[in-house]
C-alpha cells in the first residue's frame, strides 16, 4: 500500500463485494490474518488482499492509509483476542497470571501475525483496554502508581518477548523445527560428563525442559517478585 489519505466521511463502504460481503475493517483485518497464517508477511499487500476480499484493491485504502496501518490493526487485534471472554477475579496474582497466558497462547496461536506485530505499540482499542485492565488490577490491588508502572512494563515487554521468541520457533518450516529439537539429542545428550560435567548430569531433565515454552515458569517467577516488591511496599501478602 502507499501513502494516501481518505477523508473519514468516506471510509464506509455498502456496496457488497464481488464475495457478497460488505466491506468493513473487521473483515479487512479477519481476512489478512487468515493470508498470513497462510503465506507469511508477503500476503500484506494490496492484491493479496484485494482479491481475498473479492474487493477493488483501491477500496481498502478508505480504511487503512498503509500496509503499516493494517499492521497495527492486526496487532491490535491478536490483543483483542488475548482478551476475549477474560474476566477479572479480584485475585490480583491469578488474574495478572491469567491475562499473561492468554497473550502468550493468542500470538501461538497466530505465529506468522505474533512475528510481525508483537513488538508493536498500536495505541488502538485493544491495547489501550489491555493496559488499563493491567493497570486496574495492580493498582486495586494496593501498588503505589510508579510500582504499578514498572510492574506493568516488565509484565508486558515478558510477555511479548517469550510470545515473539516461541510465535518464530513456530513460524519455522517444519523440517527446520525437527532439526532444532534433534540438536539436544545429537548435540548436547552426547557431550561428555568430563568437558560438560553439567550439561551431562542434566541432560534428561534439559531435554525434556526444552521442548515447552520456559513462559509460565519465568511468568510465575515474576509474580513471586511482584508479590515480595509489594509485601515490602506495605500491601500485605
């Protein structure tokens, strides 16, 4: 897509598309999801979604000015995934765990989209969402404002780094992931006990680590310090 501007009066498109659909940025989003899930980061393009959509290829930019604003739109929307049917407990540490795994297993479940959007700030309807629910939860639960801001960084850049490390392990071709997985066994299960005495008395138990997300340990670690930063912050266990 190029750089164009639509006035915002004529974004709205009623005329069916050749699909009989009409045309809207919900199913603009939907459909590029589904063509990156397919072919990757190339299906964002002006054709491939026109003629997904059965659409003019012009008529999508009357809602996204560019390919990096329907990328924005489609990260927003993995967030808006991660929050579908979420609801909080009252419980500060099982709600942040909660919404934490939901975001994690979102973007796994939308590899190719997670590679390119994870590291993104839309300032869209999801996140801004997002961020106030985390916000919500740690000050409610008694964290002073600039804890809570800090708490809620590490939160959330832990969450999208391991989502974007495991969302490319799952974006490799299958034969470059079995490959990956056989290294621990062609590898590190036949390094001598006498050079990697470490590794050795280990390995059954590293091998079998390995081949899951390390996500919920490290994200259970970090509520554990949460959970101590706010003991010593006065706000009880």
């Amino acid at each position: 897509m190029s750089e164009r501007v639509v006035p915002e009066g004529s974004r709205q498109r009623r005329r069916p598309t050749k699909r009989g659909a009409v045309l809207s940025e919900q199913l603009i989003v939907e459909t590029a999801l589904r063509l990156v899930a397919q072919h990757g980061a190339e299906a964002l393009s002006v054709r491939r979604l026109g003629a997904a959509l059965g659409a003019d290829p012009s008529a999508l930019y009357r809602y996204f000015r560019n390919t990096d604003a329907l990328l924005l739109a489609i990260a927003d929307e993995l967030i808006g995934k991660a929050q579908d049917g979420w609801t909080a407990t009252g419980d500060w540490r099982s709600d942040l765990r909660s919404m934490g795994l939901r975001i994690h297993a979102c973007y796994l479940s939308h590899p190719q989209a997670a590679v390119l959007g994870a590291y993104r700030t839309t300032g869209r309807l999801h996140e801004t969402r997002a961020v106030e629910r985390i916000l919500g939860i740690l000050r409610t639960a008694g964290f002073p404002d600039a804890l809570a801001v800090r708490i809620y960084h590490a939160f959330v850049d832990q969450a999208l780094a391991f989502a974007a490390q495991d969302a490319a392990a799952l974006s490799l071709p299958p034969a470059a992931r079995e490959k990956d997985a056989a290294v621990w066994h062609a590898v590190y299960g036949k390094l001598p006990a006498d050079t990697h005495p470490h590794i050795a008395a280990t390995f059954p138990l590293l091998a079998a680590d390995m081949r899951d997300s390390g996500y919920p340990f490290a994200l259970d670690l970090m509520l554990s310090a949460v959970e101590a930063l706010r003991t010593r912050a006065g706000g009880g266990s």
